[in-house]
C-alpha cells in the first residue's frame, strides 16, 4: 500500500473514532439528564390542582395553622378527710384545690364555632382558648356528645380564620395528611404522616351507644393534641385528632381521628338544637368472622351480622330479621360494624334510608325510618335547668360565697311553675350539690341534670345560713 494512501486511511480512522466518542458521550450524558430530570420530580405526591404537584406541606401547614386554637381548662378538686366527714358529715366543706388541663379546637366557622374533643373540656367549670396570634377568649361550652367524644365550644368574636370541611369518605390509604395542635403545651405545632387505615374501631370511647370508625394515621400526635386537626393537602378538615396507643402514653407511630363526615353531623346537630340528634336502626349487630360464618352457614365473609332486631325499631317494623346480614347502607357498603355506625350516624331521627342485607343467600332492600333512643320520630331536645326545675339560676358573686364560707354554689333568682317551686324551694336558696356533686357554675348543674336518671338530691342553705334538702323525681 502506498505511504500517501495509508495515512488517508488512518486520518479517516481517527476522526471516525473521534466523532463514535463525541456522538457516545452525547448520548450517556443525555440520558444522565433524563434521569435526574426524572428524579427530580417526587414520587407520589398528590396532585392538588391538577397540573402542579405539591412538593411540600407548606400550602396546608399555612391554611390550617391559625385556624387550631389551643384549649385550657380549669377546675376544681375537693379533698375531703374522713375523720371531719364522720364527725361533721355534710357540712364540713373540704380543700379544693385547681385543676387545669389543655388540648387543642378547631374553628369551624368565622362567627366562633370551635369542635374538640369531649374528654379535652369534660368536668370543666371555665374554657379558655388562645388563637395563634396569641389572642385569648373564654369560652362557653355550646354541647357535648359522649357518643363521638366531640364538643362545640363557641366565643364571642367575628371574622375568625375558619378551617373548611373536606371529605373524609375520599380519603384513601396512604395519602398524606397533616396534625395540626398543641402537643405537651407546644403551641401551633404540624406534623406529616399518611392514613395507615381506616374505620378503626378500638373501643375507646366509654359510652353505650359510642361510634368509632377512625382513621388511623402514623403523623406524631401527643398529649394536647386531642381536639386539633387533621388535614389534607388541600388545608381541608379531614378529621379530628383523638387518641393514641402506646404503652408509654407517648408517641409511637399510631393514632387515630374522628373522620369530618361524623364531626359535621355532631357539630350541625348541637348548634341546631343543642344536642346530638341520633338516628338509630334499633339492632344489634356483630363483626362477621370465618368462625361465625362457619356457625351461622354463611356463604361468604362480608357485611354485617345482626344478632337482634330490638322491638318498637324502625328496623322491625320495616321487616329487617335477626340472622340477616346488611350490605350496604344508601349503596355504601359496610363490612364491620365500625363502618356500619358511621354510616348510619350521619342521619336524624325521622330520616329514610336504604339497607341491603343478605337473607338465606338472596339479597333484600329495606327501607328504614330511623328512630331516636326513646323509640319515635321526634326531636330530641336537651335537659336543660330551665326547662326541668323551672327557675333562673346564676353563678354567686366573690363577696356572697366570702359571706357564707362556701367555695362553690349557684343561686335561685326567679321562680316559675316547675319542680323546685312544687318542692317548696324559695327564691334566693343557694344550691351547692345535686346528687353529691358540687355544683361549681351553671353549667356545670346543667351536665349534671342531663347525666340524671330517675331521682333529683339537692342540698343548699339560704342567705341566712338555714341549711336545707329537697328530694324529686324527674
């Protein structure tokens, strides 16, 4: 081969080479770009908006934030020695000493409507909340619902940052959520996690007629987070942080909200009317198990048992039989009876609804007129004072109690027909316990006249130290 051709050759050869290592390393870096443009990105973020994805809680954090009040209660306990009570029995009146507690509320409206929990106020004689701006209110407790363990607290003021309700049925499993509250006394705090479950049932709340189906989540939720909010995303109220279990009684990765598709019923009801009006069924009912659909014959694991079909209920008068298994509720399906609750507790008495059940393998729809827990159709309204011992009550001034030597009592100003005048109860009378309870405030005569079945104990003394007892039946 010629000298002049074989360095053509290689010339060629060489810039061949070159342009193969540009066009190659073109290509790796190219594709290094794509993967750190992809990367870039977070994986399974939530798209609120529908074309921007959120890359952090900051949007929710910023809604929420100033719409969670911290809650602070005080109280009163009294220490009593047995030795003084046997020598002195009654009228020895025992050290008492302050009580304070404190949780977490969110408002729900602009003209100062606040949910928290039951237990957060339970017992209490005054509420306080403080707002994020540090703005302080004292409260009134609007009422209270054992049942849900919810209570609407209300405070003069307008024009309140409000959190709006979301909807806690579109929740899935795995989306991320928020805490919103007040944990150890640490005001405004937020914390991240994502629903681990939902329609937990974890019998925690004390109460015959009680309704759990929480979502369980795994966002930090400790001590003084009771009453706060759970939120979604979008800064909507998705729930109402409650519980916890750990055996430390701290933090552990696990905690539980009532959905908002329960506390809006509760809420609506008590600003309403002043109490929860409850629909109920009139049935008793069981978790369906492999064992009990082996002993009952059923052909498959799903739905709701009922054990009993309870007289004077809507659910016997519209044809519904022990053994059968109820489906779904207005098309929704239940499958324990946690969820079987909650979709029955967002209805009234007197409402209609649709129940699919199971009977002997074949499916049946019933139509249910739901009844209160007294067996009809009316509404339920709460017990009240006023309307049971027919007078006006209010709360004794300083000097009063000073004069007496009494740390607690309430007194009768004005007196109608009612079951304290038929007991022959005067004006100015000064009632100090009912049924052994020291009555500290008037609401505090309230809760007890509305936990009272049956008997009515009241003792007191009148402004010129005669102490008297009146005994009744309500």
């Amino acid at each position: 081969m010629k000298k002049g051709r074989f360095i053509e050759l290689a010339v060629v050869a060489i810039l061949g080479g070159l342009v193969a290592v540009v066009v190659y390393s073109s290509l790796i870096d190219s594709k290094e770009k794509e993967i750190v443009t992809r990367f870039e990105k977070p994986v399974g973020v939530i798209n609120v908006s529908g074309d921007t994805p959120i890359t952090d809680f900051t949007f929710a954090a910023e809604q929420s934030i100033n719409a969670v009040v911290h809650v602070k209660t005080q109280s009163t306990v009294e220490y009593r020695n047995p030795i003084y009570d046997f020598f002195y029995g009654d009228r020895y009146k025992g050290e008492s000493e302050p009580v304070v507690g404190f949780g977490s509320g969110v408002i729900i409206s602009p003209e100062g409507y606040i949910v928290t929990n039951n237990h957060v106020v339970e017992g209490s004689e005054k509420v306080y909340i403080a707002l994020n701006d540090k703005r302080e209110f004292e409260a009134v407790i609007a009422g209270t619902d054992k049942s849900t363990d919810l209570a609407v607290l209300k405070v003069k003021a307008d024009n309140l940052h409000y959190l709006p309700y979301g909807n806690s049925d579109q929740l899935r499993v795995g989306e991320w959520v928020l805490a919103v509250g007040n944990p150890f006394n640490i005001t405004s705090t937020v914390t991240a996690g994502i629903v681990s479950a939902k329609g937990r049932s974890m019998q925690i709340i004390q109460d015959n007629y009680s309704i759990e189906s929480f979502i369980q989540t795994d966002a930090a939720v400790n001590r003084g987070n009771s009453g706060g909010a759970l939120v979604n995303l979008k800064g909507e109220l998705i729930g109402i942080n409650t519980a916890i279990v750990s055996p430390s009684g701290g933090y552990v990765g696990i905690s539980f909200a009532i959905p908002v598709s329960i506390a809006k019923k509760v809420v609506d009801d008590i600003i309403e009317f002043g109490v929860v009006q409850r629909g109920v069924l009139g049935i008793g009912i069981g978790e369906i198990t492999a064992d009990l659909a082996k002993e009952k014959n059923l052909d498959i694991i799903e739905g709701v048992y009922v054990n009993e079909v309870r007289a004077n209920s809507g659910a016997r008068e519209a044809g519904i039989e022990e053994g059968d298994v109820i489906m779904k509720i207005n098309d929704i399906g239940v499958n324990s009876p946690a969820e079987l609750q909650e979709q029955v507790g967002r209805y009234r008495p007197g409402d209609r609804i649709n129940v699919l059940i199971k009977r002997r393998g074949k499916m049946k729809q019933f139509e249910v007129t739901l009844r209160n827990l007294q067996g009809d159709t009316k509404v339920v309204t709460a017990k009240t004072y006023a309307t049971i011992l027919g007078a006006k009550i209010v709360e004794l001034e300083k000097d009063e109690k000073t004069k007496l030597g009494l740390k607690y009592g309430v007194k009768v100003t004005e007196l109608q027909n009612g079951k304290l005048k038929s007991e022959g109860i005067k004006e100015g009378f000064i009632i100090t316990q009912v049924n052994s309870k020291p009555v500290y405030s008037v609401p505090e005569l309230d809760k007890i006249i509305n936990s009272t079945k049956g008997g009515v104990y009241i003792e007191g003394l009148y402004p010129d130290g005669a102490v008297a007892y009146y005994a009744f039946g309500l």
